[in-house]
C-alpha cells in the first residue's frame, strides 16, 4: 500500500511580484499552484495510493470567487480514492467565507476536537485537529488521542514544530512528543522546505507543492510512503513544482567585466544543468568588493537579459526575477579612516533601543504593500534578521558618505 502526503498548497495564490511582469509567459505564472495540485493528482494515481493526505493550508485565504473550490471538487472526483483534509493557518474555518459541498471521497478533520478516522478497508488510523482560526498558540498535538491497536497510525498535524523563526509560530510542538505518542507517521504542514525531523517514527514536512517567491527555493513537491504489513518501508520525495525558484549568487571580488560576465554564466548554466527541462525563476545576487561596484548600479538590466540570453542559448527556460547588488568598493585608505564610526554603526544595530523603533517602522511597511509584493521581500523580522543585513547597510552609509564628505 502506498498514500500520498502534501501540505501548503495555497491554491491560486499568486507568485510573489510576478503578475506585471510583461516579460513572462502569462499561461507559465498563471495557474501555477493549480497546475502543481494537479500534477499531484496525476501522481496519486499513477502511483497507485489509497489515499492523499494534505496537512493543511489547502487553500492561501478566502476564494475570490467560486472556481478555486470548483477546481479543488473537480480534481478530487479525478482522484477517485479518499483525502484526508486538515485545514490549517491560511484556510482556518474563520477564514473561508465561501464553501461548497466536498466530493464524497473528501474527509475534513474537525475543527472543534481531534478526529480519528479509521476506514475499515485502509488499515489505518488518521488522527488530526483542523484549525477554528488563524492563530493557534497552543499545542494541538497534546490533544491527539492514543494509537488504535493493530492499526497503522498516522498524526495529521499544521505546526511549527521547533522551527526557529522562518515562519509564524502556530501550534507549536516538540518532536520528541510527537515520537512518544506511538504513532507511526506524523504528516506535518506549515513549514515550506522539506524537513524530515525524525525516523521511525517518521516526522516529516513534505514542503509546499509549488514555491511562490524568491525565498522558496529549490525542488517542491509532496511526499510518497510505501506500507507493507502495516510497517513503512519508504518514504520519498517527488517533485511536482512548475516553476522552480533558484538563487545564483555571483562573487564578483576582484572582477572586471569580461570575468564578470564569465562567472554569471557558468551560474546560469550550473543552474540549468541542475534542474533540467524546467522553467525557473532567479534572484541574481552579486557580492564582493569589485571596481566595477559604481558601473554595477546602472547595468542590472543588461545582466538580467544577458542571463535569460544564456539559458536561451542552452534551450531552457530561466527568467530573473531581480538583481541583488550586495557589492561594495576595494578598500581604500579612507576606509581606514572610517573604521571607528563602522563599528559604532554595527553596534548600533545590535542595540535594542536603536533596532526596535527600526523593526517598528519595517513592520509598518510590511503591511502596507500587497501580500503578494510582502512575501517576495527580504525585510527582517526580528533583531537577528536586522543585524543579518548590518554590512548591507553599511555599505550604503558609506557610499552615502564618500558621494558627500563631512567637511
């Protein structure tokens, strides 16, 4: 027996930044999350699963309209064999407005107390609590109930688990409670990258089907699990993603144009050679000190078509997303000069009553742009992330600063 284990699916959601974007094919980032879920179904039924379990955040927020659920009801009755559905942060009950009646091989996991499912035919036993709202401070897994014996038993759960702070805190638990419950599986969701926190017990995030912004990087897909005697056998990544989101970094330290130019390419085609017959979306990011840093601020443009004119080159797919300068000058000796007041600055920033009123002033930025526009920037959340972008920022001081001179 095999069943199929994906989460983080935000269907319809956009990709971060992308929709006025007129050099993009409109049909390759439209529909990209549906696409990917169908794909997802292609698999389940190519493969064979008794069943899809999909570890929350099925939907990104309320419907604009109807067709978002019309698609779900309509791929699920392609399914043909029962999903297991557990709403998480995004599509918590009080944020779907709208609803349609689910296909009859759709099982929804409560949202007022943990549900076991036990399908006579399955052999297996499905414990989850879907989410009555977006924010859940509690740990839900506290109240799952205890393994059904002879069964295999499988925890459904939305959770950040121990996650540092990549993503907001929901339903926050510890692995090692998950492995004392006695389950044999725990198909976790929220978390975007793939993470397996634990083996036999299997603790695994499958990741987010398609990513939908610049920090999303890499292979997506769900999770396939092999069963034989009730025992796993197998758990496997399969990647689903239409669009993949990569990073290439370009250390330009010491560069002129020509060897520039040269280093770009052979990322451009290390990145295609690593995902090949994708389409892929890239966040060019040049570092390092370099004489060209001043010529780099007006030539990003002309890197970003001289990347898409490389991959053309190799036959394959890859656009930029944007261009990252994180360049500075060579050193010189009035950089010397200026090391007292760098130090002071970078100080400055590890100081709580200089970085709150700053991460203030970001929050309130944040959360007046688009979500689609907020997800795809780099802005720091937390003093550690303020303090990750400190020689960033210097830089730009000390450009400021060679530009107009004290007196």
């Amino acid at each position: 027996m095999k069943f199929l284990h994906a989460a983080d699916i935000h269907l319809d959601s956009p990709l971060a930044g992308l929709a006025a974007r007129a050099d993009l094919p409109g049909d390759l980032v439209r529909g990209a999350t549906r696409r990917a879920f169908s794909a997802m179904v292609d698999l389940a039924i190519a493969e064979g699963v008794a069943f899809v379990i999909i570890a929350g955040d099925l939907y990104d927020g309320d419907w604009r309209d109807f067709s978002t659920g019309l698609f779900f009801a309509a791929e699920m009755r392609r399914l043909g064999r029962p999903c297991f559905l557990l709403r998480g942060n995004h599509d918590a009950r009080s944020e779907i407005t709208r609803h349609l009646a689910l296909p009859p091989n759709v099982t929804e996991f409560s949202y007022r107390t943990c549900e076991t499912h036990a399908p006579p035919d399955l052999g297996v036993a499905l414990h989850g609590h879907s989410f009555p709202t977006r924010a859940v401070p509690e740990d839900l897994s506290a109240r799952y109930r205890d393994p059904v014996p002879g069964l295999l038993n499988i925890g459904v759960l939305h959770t950040s688990a121990e996650d540092a702070g990549e993503h907001e805190t929901y339903a926050p638990c510890r692995v090692a409670d998950l492995v004392a419950k006695g389950y044999d599986y725990w198909a976790l969701g929220h978390i975007h990258q793939r993470r397996v926190l634990h083996e036999r017990p299997w603790v695994v995030f499958p990741g987010n089907l398609q990513g939908r912004h610049a920090r999303e990087t890499g292979a997506k897909g769900c999770t396939l699990v092999t069963v034989e005697d009730r025992r796993i056998v197998a758990v496997e990544h399969r990647d689903l993603d239409i669009l993949r989101w990569t990073a290439l970094t370009i250390d330009a330290t010491g560069a002129d144009a020509a060897t520039l130019d040269a280093r770009v390419a052979t990322a451009v085609r290390d990145a295609v050679a690593a995902s090949p017959g994708r389409p892929m979306l890239a966040r060019l990011t040049l570092t390092g000190a370099t004489p060209l840093h001043g010529r780099l601020l007006g030539d990003t443009e002309r890197l970003a078509a001289e990347c898409r004119n490389l991959a053309l080159a190799a036959d394959a797919d890859l656009w930029i997303e944007a261009v990252k300068l994180r360049t500075r000058a060579p050193a010189t000796r009035d950089d010397e000069a200026l090391a007292v007041l760098r130090a002071a600055f970078l100080g400055g920033l590890e100081d709580r009553a200089v970085a709150e009123p700053l991460l203030e002033e970001i929050d309130r930025l944040r959360l007046a742009l688009p979500a689609d526009i907020r997800d795809g920037l780099d802005l720091p959340e937390g003093i550690t992330g303020l303090t990750a972008l400190a020689d960033d920022a210097w830089a730009i001081v000390a450009a400021a600063i060679a530009e107009d001179p004290p007196a």
